[in-house]
C-alpha cells in the first residue's frame, strides 16, 4: 500500500511541475505578444470611394497583463487602460479628424442694416449661404461685424477584429481594422485590448480531473 501511494505522489508531483512549465511558458509567450502588439504602428489604405481603412494589431491578453503595462496616461495606451477593469471583455480607443474644403455661392442677400455716415446712407447687406451633402451640413451668415456658421458632420464607421494572414509557414495574428465610411475622415490613433481566454486554465482542470479520478480509483482498489 505504501508503494502505491508514493506513486500517486509522484505521479501528482510530475503533473503539477508539468503544468507549471507548460503554463510559465504560455504566460511569457502571451506576455510579448502583447508588448508586440502594443508598439505596432497604424497601417492605412484608401479604396476606390476614397475611404481610409486603418489597420493595427489587436491587443489580445489577460487583464493582469494589460493593467501591468507602464505607459503615459495621455497616450493612446494609457486613455484605454481607464476603460478596462474585471468585467472588461473588449474596449477600444479611437481618435479620428474629419476636415474638408468647399465652395458655395451666395444664395440670400437681405438689405439688413442702414448706417448714416457724414450724411450718407450706407447700406450694409447680409449674407446667406447653405451646403450640403451626405456627409456634412453647414449654413452660413455673414454681416459687416461678424459671421455664424451652422455645422454638423455625419461619421459612419465599420469596426472589425479578425485573424491577419501573415504567409504560409507564420501563424496568424489578431487584428482591429476600422473603415471610414465618410472619405474626409483621417484616422488618427485606434487601439483595442480584448481579453483573451486563458486556455491552459481549462488544460490545468482537465489534467487534475483526469489525476483526481486515478487516486481515487487507485484508492478504491486499495481499499479493496
């Protein structure tokens, strides 16, 4: 009987060490995937409506991991730590700048305001101006002292996470793209932390089972 159990205790010692070693090296390998994916630099493209797609490295990781990370709180970084806390299971910072350049003519002149200058009477019109289209709409008014304009800009975006192929014999990596559906908005910053499934927990259950069940059926055995 006592051989027996020394062998379960090995048997249990050899697991634990085993599982150990296989989860240290998944947690240093997760570690750097995620430095990696931090210092990875936006990638852009225009298509044929003249739309930007930006492209980065998707920062997959645990909690722990990412809060660990020493950045500046202004940085892009630093904006999405303060988003992410326990119940986090993706997040994302994004910094964007729409600008254009247009033309319009002059549509209304109204006779708005009559000034009396050495006898003379000065007229001084107003301006009105309206323009529009899908992705932006102002109005404006001009007088002889100053001018308003009315604006609004309209933004549509296509965010998506997916698996970048990155050749035959590499392995794929994760990674956030966004599309700006309005041509005159420029990405400047996008970064996104998803928590990634801690894989080796489920592997470290599954082998305990599977050991737990063996002492007790070589228990039973022994009893018997």
């Amino acid at each position: 009987m006592k051989t027996q159990i020394e062998r379960i205790i090995y048997i249990l010692i050899i697991f634990l060490c085993f599982i150990g070693m296989y989860n240290g090296c998944n947690e240093n390998k997760a570690k750097q995937n995620l430095l990696n994916s931090v210092n990875d630099t936006l990638t852009k493209t225009i298509n044929k409506l003249g739309q930007e797609k930006a492209s980065t490295d998707l920062l997959l990781g645990t909690y722990k991991d990412f809060k660990a990370m020493h950045v500046a709180d202004s940085s892009a970084i630093g904006k999405l730590k303060k988003l992410v806390d326990k119940l986090t299971i993706s997040a994302t910072y994004l910094s964007n700048v729409t600008g254009n350049t247009f033309v319009s003519t002059t549509q209304t002149i109204v006779l708005a305001d009559t000034v009396k200058i050495d006898s003379i009477l000065v007229i001084y019109p107003e301006y009105k101006t309206k323009y529009e289209n899908k992705w932006e709409r102002f109005s404006i008014t001009a007088n002889k002292d100053s001018f308003a304009v009315d604006y609004k800009v309209f933004n549509e975006f296509n965010i998506v996470q997916e698996w970048k192929r990155n050749g035959i014999f590499k392995r794929k990596t994760p990674e956030v793209s966004i599309l700006s559906l309005n041509p005159h908005t420029e990405t400047k910053e996008l970064k996104t932390f998803t928590v990634k499934e801690n894989k080796s927990n489920r592997l470290r259950d599954f082998l305990l089972g599977v050991l737990a069940s063996a002492i007790v059926t070589t228990g039973i055995n022994l009893i018997k």
